[in-house]
C-alpha cells in the first residue's frame, strides 16, 4: 500500500477541493490517520472504494469518540515593556482546545489484502452543529455502526438509510458514551441486596471517606 | 436411495443409545449431589483470607495494602485499616485490616485481587454451594467468615501453597540469621568526650 | 424463491393482509435477547427489522473507569461462549498501544487455546442449528459432550471454564500445569472420530438438506460491502481469513487450508464449520509438536499501573464468529480514553433482512442460527 503522502495527492487530484490532514499516531502501533472535510467526505469514500490500486471495500470499524474542550496551561515567551524597556518575559497562559465529535472509519481491503486506513471526520462543536456525512451508501456494513454511534454519542449522520437509536431504546433522550454524561437517578428503582449491603458497609467506614 | 441419509442416523442414535450402557465414554452424566466430580487445583469461585497458626485473626496474612480493593474490576471488596499493629510470620509490625468485607454477590471471580497481593494473603476458594436464604448480608461476607487455616489452602491448592511456604520458611530463617548477626556484633566503644573549645 | 425489494413484496399484498409478529426477546431460537419486528404475507416475510439493546451494559464505559487490567474479566463476558480468543484480541492491541512483545511459548499457547476455542464455538453452533431446526437436543448433547472435554481442559489451565480471564499483556498468566498437553494431544487424536460421527448423523441427513440448501442465500459483492466477516463470509466464496491476512501470533508458520463455500446459503455455513473444524485439528497437532519451553510473559510488562504513552491503536483476530477488533486510544493514563469493540456478530447481522426477504417464518429462524449471534457481544 502506498505511503499517506501519495495518497493524500492522489485523493487531492481525484475529488478536487478535499481538504484531507495527516494525524500522526504517537504509540508504538504506527498507524497514523486521514482527516477529511465533511463537504468532500462521501466522493473521497467513493474514491477510496472504486479506485483499483486502493479498493478500500471493507470498511471493518467506524466509532465515535468526544474530544470536550480542555484547557491547556502554558508558558509563552511575550514581548513587554518593564520599566520602560523591552524584555520578553514568560507568562502563563490558557489555551482551549477545540471541542468536537469525531467518527473515525477503519478500512481494510479484501481483494487486495492490505490495510488498514483510518480516516477521521470531526464535527463542528459538541452542542449543536454535530451533523457529518453518512458513509453508509458507500459501504453498507456503516449502517448500524453509525447509528450506534448517533445513539451514544449524538452525531447526526445525513443520509443515512434509517438513523434511530439502536441500543437504548426510542424514548431515550442524552447520549451515554459523552464524557459530561450524567446519569439519571430516576429510574425504575427498587433496592436491591447489594444497597443494604453498601448502606452497612458504609457505617464501618470514617465519615467523608471515599466509597 | 431416498431417505438413506436419515437411516445412517438413526445408526448413529442407535449406537449412542446402546453404548451408553457399557462405554463410560458415552454417558457422561454425573448424578449431582449424589456424586460429584473431583475439585480441579486451578478452579476459583470466591476469594479467602489465609492466616497462619490456630487462631484466625492474629495470624491473619492481610497487611491492609489497598491494593486488591483498588484492583478489583467490580470493587466488591472494603477495607478499613486497624490503628493498631501486629507483628508478621518474620516479626516486623505490619498493619492489619479492622473491616475487611467481600460482596460476593457481586465478586466475578476473575481472581485478579490474588494476583496482585504481594502477601500472599487472599486466595481463591473452590466453594460454590453458597446460596443463602438472607437476600441482604447473607452474601457479605466479613473478616471472620473469610478467614480459612494455611492447612485448607495446601488442601485446595497443593503446589502452589507448597511453594510459598517453602518460601516464607526461608524468609524467616534469612531474617532470624540477620537478628542473630545484629545481636552478635560487638559493643562499639564509648565515644571520647569533645574536645574543650 | 427470488428475493423481491420489500416495497415490491409489500406492494404485492394488501396491507391489510399483512401480519406484523414479533419474534420477541423471550424466544427459545434467538440465541439470547433479541427481538425481530417481522411483517408477514401468509408465511412469506415482506420485511424484518432486528431490534437489539437488552443486553445493553455499556461495557466501553466501564472499560473507560477500569485500568487496562480490570477491563480483561470484563472482555471474557463479551462473546461468552469463546472468552479467550476476546481476551486475546484486547491483549493484543494493549500490546499494540505499549510497545510489548510476548515471548514465543505464549503465543504457541494464545493459538493452541484459541483453536479450541473455535472448535468449542462450531461444536455449540451445530447442535444449536440443529436444535432450531427441531431435532430437539440430540446432535446438541453430542456436540455439549465434546465441548465438556475442551471446558475441562481450561478449568484445569485458567481455573473457570468460560470466564477463563487468561491472557495477560505480553503474555500469559500462568504456566501450563504438568500433562496438560498430553492431554491435549489425547483429546485431539480423539476429536476426528466425534466429527466423524456428527457428520455420519447429520450431513447426509435429508431434512438438513431440505431446509438448508438454498435458503439464505448471501451474495458475495453484498457480504463484501455490508463487513460481514468469519464463516458466513467465506460461505460466499471469499477467501479472506484474517489468519492468513494479518499473520497475527505464529499463524503464519502453520500450515492450514481456509475452506470456501460456492452457494452462501445455510448449508454451506453449516459445512464450512464442520471443515473449519476440521483444519483447526490439524493447527493443533503442529502446535503441540512445535511448542518451545521459555518464559510465558514478556519481561517489560507490568501487571498493575500500566500506562501506554498517548496514541491510539487497532488490533484485530480471526475469531470463531467473525473479525474482532478493539480500538484503544491512550492519553497517557492508567485507563483508556476510548476503549471499542468491533462486535463480528453486529455486522454480521446487517444483511439479516436481506437473506430473509422471499423466505418463509421457519426459514428466518434457520438463517438467525446460521449468522451465529451471541447477544453480548451485539449489545455489549
């Protein structure tokens, strides 16, 4: 197979305005990624099914994953005046990582045997621009990947088949897997052996102890 | 010829069925409770505290360390350090727990706790007739209910209990030869007082 | 019987002829709970959607709160009739993540007790098809009395018969007990003669035949595009087994054939197990003659407190029902940030619908037992 370089020329050349990005990877597994624009995603999928040197046409894995925002403290190097002369000084300053959604696909080749290409597709915020570019009419083992991931993480797939929740069932609002997820205290609830038992296990431990 | 397939299974059926009669190969049920099949070494359901000597509680093995409860996948287990010390099979005062308590309701087995003690102190028991009539606190299990003799798990567990006593045994012997050296050494000379300034 | 597009077969039948049942969760065929909404034209199903989530425990959000090792009893309850060829999937894409190698006797044992495995898994699907089919727990106590044999085998290796929690990361948890592989060796010359038998009872057999042959038939170009992985994939004729692929472990210096199906219906799914069988016997025998003595973990590796530098990984094994992956990614912590099945049996129940469309009632049952689903690892 071919290094991620050339293919990013070559996918750049066949689906004109793609914008596609290099993640590295830094575990010792080597294997680094493809970012794609959502606008390109579905005729750069196509290319990487039809093409004949790549005929990426097992997509083996597509997953969520929430990026929330972090805040990164840093010390930069500022220019500023002191005392009427010019020194660079260090500060710290914050730095908010974006937050997103991201899907990322896993793509083997049966009639090649090579692979795997990762590609990546990232929303635009957590709240409410979550929509991407269903990939199911171009490989139909997507089709209850995705709407796993629209029941767990939110993520609105357009073009998908029949996005509806999958594991949880219909009436379910909030998404599980979400890394802010709370979950809620009223549901059916009856006490069960294991509740007295941590309600007595509790009267052993010192107060304010972690449970 | 039509329905040859099915004949050659019914032969088959056939033979099973009269076979089961004499070949042991081919009735291999084991009329429970009335016989039951032989304990395997490896086999493990809940786990149990070792302790050393007659009785349970000073010769328990458990120093308290919190690393089984932190390890445990379903944290099923609790624990609360004693503020009083007892010495161990080598002498050295080590801490012990005052609750040590396992749900085995939710314990699954996975025999994780006994991999990381670095004790040797909680084993994996091979019971597993533990239903109880009490749905809450039957299956707590406490310090005392848990504690089981060194001899029962030689019992269970032949190689692997005759391996760490063979080990404990050499660490007592090494550490009564390194209290008999210090006892031994010769008293040092009283020091020579300061020099007057 | 051709297989129409739903909206021609519902348009073909009034709708007030048509029956919707649902093959609930409690069902003594679904091979656990799972529930089927089926709209029926006097017996011929126009339209199946497979409702699943019973069985939902949210295990990659508890793999999120566990450390990478107290995530490994949980992997065996994922598939949990083949609990050791998941821990050995997990196992190795930690070892992807971190940079491990095991030594050479762990990875001779990781595929002697992943071969029985798949052959513990083909025998239950047997007996389990045929009991759907209505023979009622004949072939399935044989293929059970087999299967004791092997679980024996792992109780006296990894202390639990399913839940085994065996492999470890670069390597193995604890050494093989004496006379273990002779028994082993005992158990495989014996194998053969089980099979042998089974086939006698059952392949001849003009019931199968009839209800199998020809039913469900899966088209290769469709199998290919909907991810459908393991024994149904290579029913319709593609060769493609992740074994001979990716050459994980020792895989590649066995010498084993991978069997292909012409038809891809039911009853080349149930022939291809047998045959795979089959050749994991022979996998088995090399194994056992080559396996080298050494240490079983690599010296590297941690027990407790392990923590891969960030990255992320993917790390696939041919199981007994088709390919499981697990995707880890890694900030630098002692538990995942991500941590993800590939669930086989999921993807493989994409093309339900399709291979059902046409059939009749007693064929979906059939086609269900013939995909090879178990409801943990489609709901983990």
């Amino acid at each position: 197979m071919e290094t991620l370089e050339q293919l990013k020329t070559r996918i750049v050349a066949a689906a004109p305005g793609a914008q596609v990005e290099i993640i590295p990877n830094g575990s010792p597994a080597n294997q680094p990624s493809l970012l794609l624009d959502r606008d390109h995603a579905r005729a750069v999928a196509q290319f990487l099914r039809d093409d004949s040197a790549l005929a990426f046409d097992y997509a083996s894995n597509a997953t969520g994953v929430d990026w929330p925002e972090k805040i990164i403290k840093e010390k930069i190097k500022v220019k500023k005046t002191v005392d009427g002369v010019e020194k660079e000084v260090e500060e710290m300053c914050e730095r908010k990582t974006p937050a997103y959604l991201e899907a990322v696909y896993h793509l083997y080749s049966m009639r090649l045997k090579h692979g795997p290409l990762i590609v990546r597709l990232r929303t635009e915020n957590r709240t409410d621009r979550v929509s991407l570019p269903s990939l199911t009419p171009v490989w139909r083992s997507c089709e209850f990947q995705e709407r796993e991931i629209f029941d767990l993480y939110g993520i609105v797939f357009e073009g998908h088949p029949d996005l509806r929740r999958i594991l949880m069932w219909p009436e379910f609002t909030d998404f599980p897997m979400r890394k802010d997820y709370v979950e809620a205290d009223d549901y059916e609830y009856e006490p069960t052996p294991h509740d007295d038992i941590l309600a007595k296990a509790k009267k052993h431990f010192p107060a304010g102890a972690p449970v | 010829m039509d329905g040859a397939g099915i004949i050659k299974g019914m032969i088959e059926t056939a033979r099973n069925f009269a076979g089961s009669y004499h070949d042991e190969a081919r009735l291999t049920t084991v009329q429970y409770p009335e016989e039951k099949l032989a304990p395997v070494e490896n086999a493990r359901t809940i786990p149990f505290l070792v302790y050393d000597g007659a009785e349970a509680l000073p010769g328990l093995r458990c120093t308290a360390c919190m690393i089984c409860e932190k390890e445990c996948p379903p944290q099923c287990i609790y624990i609360v350090k004693d503020t009083v010390k007892k010495p161990d099979f080598v002498g050295k005062m080590q801490m012990q727990p005052k609750v040590f308590d396992i749900d085995i309701s939710v314990c699954m087995s996975c025999g994780i706790c006994v991999e990381v003690c670095p004790f040797d102190a909680i084993k994996m028991d091979q019971v597993f007739e533990l239903s109880t009539g009490d749905r809450f606190g039957g299956l707590l299990l406490n310090k005392t209910q848990l504690a089981k003799p060194n001899d029962y798990f030689n019992k269970l567990h032949k190689t692997e209990a005759a391996e760490i006593d063979l080990r404990r045994v050499e660490e007592k012997q090494k550490a009564e030869a390194a209290a008999a050296a210090k006892a031994a050494a010769p008293a040092k000379p009283p020091m020579a007082p300061p020099p007057a300034p | 019987m051709a297989t129409a597009s739903p909206t021609e077969l519902a348009a073909s039948a009034p709708p007030s002829q048509i029956m919707e049942v649902a093959m609930g969760p409690q069902h003594p065929s679904t091979h656990g709970v799972f529930r089927m909404d089926v709209s029926l034209d006097g017996e011929t199903v126009v339209k199946l959607k497979p409702v699943f989530g019973y069985l939902h425990r949210n295990h990659e959000k508890i793999a999120e709160k566990c450390s990478y090792l107290g995530s490994i009893p949980y992997t065996d309850r994922l598939d949990y009739i083949c609990s050791l060829t998941n821990n050995w999937a997990y196992a190795m894409t930690v070892e992807k993540l971190a940079g491990l190698v095991p030594p050479e006797r762990a990875e001779y044992i990781r595929v002697i007790l992943s071969e029985l495995t798949r052959l513990i898994n083909h025998s239950a699907l047997a007996g389990f098809l045929l009991q759907d089919m209505g023979a009622l727990g004949t072939p399935l106590m044989y293929a059970f009395r087999e299967r004791e044999k092997i679980l024996d085998l792992f109780e006296s290796l990894t202390g639990a018969r399913m839940m085994c929690n065996y492999m470890r990361f670069g390597g193995c948890r604890c050494d093989l007990p004496p006379g273990w592989i002779e028994q082993v060796r005992r158990l495989v010359s014996d194998f053969p003669k089980f099979l042998d038998e089974f086939e006698a009872l059952l392949t001849g057999n003009e019931i199968l035949q009839a209800r199998t042959e020809g039913v469900g038939v899966l088209p290769a170009p469709l199998a290919v595009n909907a991810g459908v992985t393991g024994p149904m994939l290579r029913a319709s004729g593609v060769n493609y087994d992740i074994r001979k692929v990716d050459q994980y472990g020792v895989y590649g210096r066995f010498q084993f054939r991978v069997p292909l199906g012409e038809r891809g219906d039911v009853f080349d799914r149930y022939m291809i197990r047998i045959l795979e069988m089959r050749e994991s016997l022979k996998i088995l025998e090399q194994a056992l003659r080559d396996i080298p003595g050494g240490p079983i973990m690599d010296p590297k590796a941690k027990l407790r407190n392990l923590r891969p530098k960030a990255g992320e990984a993917y790390g696939r094994i041919e199981g007994p029902k088709g390919e499981l992956g697990f995707y880890l990614i890694s900030d630098g912590g002692p538990n995942p940030y991500r941590y993800r099945v590939r669930p086989p049996s999921l993807i493989n129940l994409t093309v339900l619908e399709d291979m059902c469309l046409g059939q009749t009632i007693a064929d979906v049952v059939v086609i269900l037992g013939s995909i090879d689903i178990v409801l943990g690892e489609v709901d983990r």
